[in-house]
C-alpha cells in the first residue's frame, strides 16, 4: 500500500514538474485592438481608443452599427460585444455599451 503511494505521489509530482518544463506562452498583440464606447439608447460612438486602423478615415461613423460594418470592411472584426451583456449605466451619462475589435 505504501508503494502504491508513492508511486502515485511520484506520478503527480513527475506530471507537476513536466508541466512546469514547458509551459505555453500566453500572447497578445495590444497593438491589434481597437475599443468603441457607445451609447444604448441611440448607438451613438462615445469614445475609440486603440491603434488606428488604416483606413479610419472611412471607418469614423458616428454610428456603431455603421462603424462595426465598416470595420468588418476593413479586417477588424468584433471580439467583445457587450450590448447584451455587460453594458453599464452611468446617473449622468446614461447607458453604454463597449465593442472590441481585432485585426484579422
């Protein structure tokens, strides 16, 4: 019993220790993400931060759903809605909503 023990104990620390030998890299390009803040009630774009996407020009709709179309327009595709869930309610402001975009 005491040999099944250990052996299972080495097993475990064998399965801890490969594990830590080569662990996978978490990576993220910070560079390829674009944010819009906009509004609940009339989807008005709030605020943008992130890298601008080349042809921006374009893409500068004051309205989300025209901004969204045209980011898909231009590869960056949304990664992040939260009109669903996970907007939030400002006393002052009223109700937002964020979308993140990545580049393909």
């Amino acid at each position: 019993m005491k040999r099944m023990l250990a052996l299972v104990v080495l097993g475990a620390l064998l399965t801890l220790g490969l594990s830590l030998v080569n662990p996978p890299q978490a990576s993220a390009d910070l560079k390829a993400v674009f944010t819009a803040v906009c509004g609940a009630y009339d989807d008005q774009v709030f605020t943008t931060s992130g890298p601008t996407p080349s042809n921006f020009a374009v893409c500068s709709a004051s309205d989300c759903r025209a901004l969204m179309v045209c980011m898909d327009n231009s590869k960056w595709h949304v990664i992040h809605d939260t009109r669903y869930g996970g907007a939030w309610f400002d006393p002052l402001n009223g109700a937002y909503y964020k979308l993140i975009f990545e580049h393909d």
